[in-house]
C-alpha cells in the first residue's frame, strides 16, 4: 500500500496534471478562435473554452483529493485498480488515465456507500486529512477484511469549528444523503430534515451532480436555488462554485417574481387570503373575465372595400379558442388568426389571392375589433381591478369563491388612482406572477430546489411549480420549521401544489450540526408541536448546553457573549424582533464588535444559519411574538453548531419549562 510518502509525491503530480489542464486550456482558447469553420461555432467554442480555462485558473486552490478506492479481485471492472477522488477531474499525463476522478462519477459511489457488510468489490477505502493544502496524514479501512471503523477525519470534519460561508461537504457525504444526492434527474425528492441533518447540503450538492450527468441538457435549462432570504443565500452561495458549478441561479423566490418593487406590506389577514390557492380561480376569472362576446360584425378596410365577419362566426372563433386553454396573450392572437382566416377564405373565393403583407394588414385591421372583445392585458392592470374592488354593476370574480370577510381584507382600504401609482406587496408579486404566467407562460428550469420548502403558501407553489413543468424538484424542508401563516402540515400535499404529486418523500434524521445536548431539549419542544415528525438523533456528542436565568436580559446576553469568545468559531445572538435593537445596541456600549465573528439577529431571520455559539435571548418573548412562535424558536434553538446558552428573565415557556 501507498505511504504517506507516496501520497504526498502523488500531490505532486495533481498539481502538474492541474498546470498542465490550464496550459492547455489556455491554448486551446487561441487555438479554438482558428479552428472553427463559421462565425457562431468560433464564438461557442471560444466561450466553452475560455469559461473552462477561467475556471481552471480561478478554482481555489484546495486539496486535490480526499479519499481512494483500492479495488480488490472481488470487483468485475476495476479489480486491481486504484483511483483517488477529488472535487474535480484531474487529467493524467500522455493522455493516460486521469489521476483524480471527479467525485460525482459513477466508480466514486463507492467511495460513499461500500461498507464492511458490502464491500463493493473496494478493498481499501482511504480517507486523507489536510491542514490547508498540506497532506497530513490518511485513515484506511480494510472493507474486504470486515474493517470499518468511526472516522477520526469524518468526526473532525463534522465538529469543525464554523468560520465563514457553509463548505461543500464531498469528502463526508454519508450514505442516506448520497442517496438523494444521486437520484435521477426525472425524479422529485421532497426531503423530510429535522434541522442540521443536510437538507441544503443535501440539494446544493444534488445541483452539482445533476450538472454533471446531464451537464449538456441542464445547461440549456438551466438550475435554480431556492432561498428563504438573502442571509442564507449569502450563507449558501460558496458552496456550488467551490464544486465548479457557477452557473446555477441561486435567489429568493421575492426577487424571482420581483417584476415590480415591493413598497406595500399587507396585514396577515389580507397576506393569508391573497396567497391562498384559491386566488388562482379568483385571477382567472378577472382575466378571462375581460373577454366580451362578439355583439357586431367585424368588418376590416381593404383600399374602398370592407371585408366583414359575422357575429355567429366571431363568437365560434372566441369561443373555441377559450375552450383551448392557451395562455391568455396566445389566445388573443389566435382569435386574431381565426378572423383573418376567415377574412382570406373570403378574398380567395372571391379570386383574390393573399400574400404576406396583404395578410399582415388584415391582421392590423382587426385590431380595434379585438381591442374590445379580447383586449390585450398586463397583469397589473388586472391585479389594480381586482383589488380596487368591484365596479358597480360589473360581476365580481371573487363572488361564490372568497367570503365577504376575505373580500373585504383583499380590497384596498384606500385604492390608487391607477395601476401605474399603485403600491405593491411582497403578496401581490405572487399573484402578479399568476397572471403573468395566465398570460404568456414563464420560462422553467430543468431543475429546481426548493429550501426552507415548508414556508411556501400555495399561491407560491404555483409559482415554483410553473418553474418546473417540465423539469423536476429537490423539496427540501422540515415541516417542525413552519413560520408562516400558510406553512404546510403535509408533505403530499405541498407536492400537489408543486405539480409533482408522485414526488417521493424521504425523512433524514441524523443530525449533524446540533450536539446531542442541545438536540435533546429541542425534541421536547419538537414534542409539543402539532406535526407529525421524526425526532432528530444527533451524530455529535460534543456540545455544550446552558440554560441560565438572569436578572437582567442586556447584561445576561453581554456576559454570555463575552464568555463566549473564549472559544473559536462564529457567535450568534438570537433575540425576539422586537429586542433586536436594545441587545445590539448593549453590546456595542460594551465594546464588543458586532461585525466579524458575532452576529445578533432576529428570530424571523434565523432560518438555515449555523453558529458555533449560539445564544438565545428570551425564549418566552420569542415565542410571544408570532402565532407559530413555538416553531420560530425550535429554529432558534437548532443553530448551534457546539454551544446553546438559552438566557432568559422571565419562565420559559411551559413547552420548555423542564429544561430550567
Ligand atoms: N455528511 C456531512 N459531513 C459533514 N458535514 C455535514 C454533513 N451533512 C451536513 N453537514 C453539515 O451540517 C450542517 C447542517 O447542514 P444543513 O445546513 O445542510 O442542514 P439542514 O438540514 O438544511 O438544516 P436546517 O433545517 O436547520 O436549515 C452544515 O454545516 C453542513 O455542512
């Protein structure tokens, strides 16, 4: 077997493997703006080109491997052979077999799922530990032989101290999360995760997978993240190009539907009734409720004479045309065609023959007889009438669908003067997005992941599932998590909502951020919680739980801070909103630098962070402070990577109480 020796002269001949890819990359680019036989292919290679060798020379410098297969006479294709494994290809000399093998090719797999019971035909898996990009040293475990053993570089690789953005987490995929990472890309997953058991993990690195199996029909289509806010998109966002992987789109669903600025926010009443699904039906009726039925003739110029078109036939074509389901703006220009149609059916009969611009003409003569029986629409014109309220006399599309209450809290208690003044919310975007999509259908994705999942209305899964009609979904969620007032109590049910009835659902329950410690008092609030959800089993011992009543909240939090940078690692300071404020503003007075490793923040915004050292201000006020308070702060509690102190004045809250 390979020495340390050995391996540290393998590091060597990565590194000239890597030179020699970005050489090569590089005259390539010159090479490739010769070879190509027309204009468009130059440019596409000489893009593909210059984006490899960008990447080559921008990669970051890291360890080029982190484990190796030694594969023994047992295995049908590999026996024999020996592959190191990395986070990216790393071509061999001469052309001869590649010296790193990407993490996500198929003879990897085994990296992550052989185990003692089930060899897989590897007779040795290695794992290498690093101190930056020094190797340091290697674990092996002899499967053929029946050796399996606790990690000493997994277990440190879980308890690392958290500095800076969320890694990747290739070199310690566990065999459940491989599972999901791998799946087809025509499959849905909608992964169940107490909190810290890798849902993101989980789907940032299916993204990378994904791109790489189906990296020609992905990159047409295109991949999507999906965050619950800017902190933890910004948390999030060095994982996929630390894998390689730039081009994912990586936001928030605001800021996807953002088409107009949000400068409203709605009551709950008036926010939980627009994203309601059936909002849907409401906005369709208001759309198609534009449409008028053909009353007169059409009758179009054509130099002295007017071709026309009957009421009878008009209203066949417009109605027809309903019946097909087109998207609203398709419709208006069929009905446009049907008409013109019929108009050249005429000329024809009369010995007319049509061309092109004669056609064209027509078409523009319709115009105005269209304008008024199928008028164009933007949706926030539509969305303006909606929402103004109904006109006297004039049918209102939430009649027989929303109560007299939920039509009240949808009005606007003071309406703009048009739909150009009006103000818009975080809500309206949704239901702007459904019109939009009623009228020309969005552009989707060939693969979309969903985080924080549970938190979508269902006007929301609408929009997602538009995204991804003929794509698929990573669901990722923890329905224990739920903050909003729609949140979902079912998986099967969002999954609907989603488009992808038949999404498979998969609880993970391990949990690898949270020590057990602090787990534990998390599973009795997780108790008290009306869903129906695995509790979490912590992978980590370690961790350090405090539970400490003081008499004054400012000081407490001050004194548990300062304590707190005893250790290494970032520090989280998690209070009730309302309290953001006056605790940020103490520890400024007290000196302590609120920007580096500390961070105070508000409940509301906790959600995916991590910290090594968290501290909870008042869980009580926490909890007050929302109707699914008791959810808010399990988030609240689940951020610790190594230490919680829960620092309170008054009781706790009763679901808690024992813990005192
Ligand atoms: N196999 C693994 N090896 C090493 N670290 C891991 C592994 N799986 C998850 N982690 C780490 O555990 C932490 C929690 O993971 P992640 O944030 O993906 O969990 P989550 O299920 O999305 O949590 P939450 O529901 O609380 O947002 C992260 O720091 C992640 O890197």
């Amino acid at each position: 077997m390979a020495t340390l020796d050995d391996e540290r002269e393998y590091v060597e001949r990565c590194k000239a493997g890597l030179r020699r890819m970005l050489d090569g990359a590089r005259n390539n680019v010159i090479v490739g703006e010769t070879v190509a036989g027309d204009r468009y292919s130059a440019e596409r290679l000489g893009r593909h080109l210059k984006s490899l060798a960008k990447e080559l020379s921008e990669e970051p410098e890291g360890p080029p491997f982190f484990g190796r297969l030694d594969f023994g006479p047992g295995s049908a294709e590999h026996a024999g052979r020996a592959y190191h494994i990395g986070r990216r290809h790393i071509t061999g000399e001469h052309g001869g077999p590649p010296v790193v093998i990407d993490w996500r090719a198929p003879v990897s797999r085994a990296f992550y799922r052989a185990s003692a019971r089930d060899p897989q035909g590897v007779d040795v898996r290695r794992r290498f530990g690093w101190s930056g990009t020094t190797l340091t040293g290697f674990e092996d475990e002899r499967l053929s032989r029946g050796e399996e053993g606790e990690s000493k570089i997994l277990a440190a690789e879980i308890e690392r101290p958290r500095v800076g953005p969320m890694r990747d987490i290739v070199a310690t995929i566990q065999p459940e999360q491989d599972d999901l990472v791998r799946a087809g890309l025509d499959t849905t997953i909608c992964v169940q995760g107490a909190p810290g058991t890798g849902k993101t993990a989980v789907g940032l690195h299916r993204a990378a997978y994904l791109l790489y199996a189906h990296r020609q029909r992905l990159e047409r289509a295109g991949v999507l993240v999906l965050g619950p806010n800017r902190a933890f998109l910004g948390y999030i966002s060095a994982v996929l190009p630390a894998l390689g992987e730039v081009d994912v789109e990586q936001t928030t669903l605001e800021r996807l539907l953002a088409t107009v600025p949000v400068t409203a926010t709605d009551d709950e009443a008036t926010a939980v009734v627009k994203h309601d699904a059936r909002m849907a039906r409401v906005l369709h009726k208001a759309l198609y409720g534009r449409i008028a039925k053909p009353a007169e003739p059409v009758a179009v110029p054509d130099g002295s004479y007017r071709w026309r078109v009957y009421e009878d036939e008009l209203r066949r074509v417009v109605d027809d045309t309903r019946r097909e389901s087109l998207p609203y703006g398709v419709g208006r220009e069929r009905v446009r065609a049907r008409v013109v149609e019929a108009i050249r059916r005429q000329a024809e009969a009369r010995g007319q023959t049509a061309n092109a611009a004669w056609l064209r003409k027509i078409g523009r003569g319709v115009t105005p007889w269209l304008d008024q029986v199928w008028p164009s629409a933007k949706p926030e014109e539509v969305l303006y009438e909606l929402l103004r309220g109904p006109s006297p006399g004039a049918p209102d599309p939430a009649a027989g669908l929303l109560t007299d209450a939920e039509r009240a809290a949808l009005t606007w208690r003071r309406p703009p003067r048009s739909a150009k003044s009006a103000k818009w919310s975080a809500a309206d975007l949704v239901l702007l997005d459904e019109l939009a999509a009623m009228i020309e259908r969005p552009r989707g994705y060939g693969h979309v992941i969903v985080d924080e999942a549970q938190d979508l209305s269902p006007m929301e899964c609408r929009a997602v599932a538009r995204r991804s009609e003929h794509g698929s979904l990573t669901v990722l969620g923890d329905l224990a998590q739920g903050t909003t007032p729609w949140a979902a109590t079912s998986w099967p049910e969002r999954l609907e909502l989603l488009g992808k009835p038949d999404g498979r659902v998969i609880a993970l329950t391990t949990g690898f951020r949270v020590p057990a410690a602090v787990v534990e008092l998390a599973n009795t609030l997780l108790a008290a919680l009306p869903v129906d959800v695995p509790a979490t089993r912590s992978y980590r011992s370690d961790g350090r739980l405090r539970v400490l009543r003081v008499p004054g909240l400012e000081k407490g939090v001050v004194e548990a801070v300062r304590e707190a940078f005893a250790f290494e690692g970032s520090i989280g300071v998690i209070t009730a909103d309302a309290d953001t404020e006056a605790i940020t503003a103490a520890l400024w007075n007290e000196g302590l630098d609120v920007n580096g490793c500390l961070s105070v923040l508000p409940a509301s915004l906790c959600k995916g962070l991590e910290y090594d050292h968290v501290i909870v201000a008042e869980p009580a006020a926490i909890v007050e402070a929302e109707r699914r308070g008791l959810n808010r702060l399990y988030v609240a509690l689940t951020r610790a990577v190594s230490r919680l102190d829960v620092i309170h004045t008054r009781p706790l809250p009763p679901q808690l109480a024992h813990a005192s």
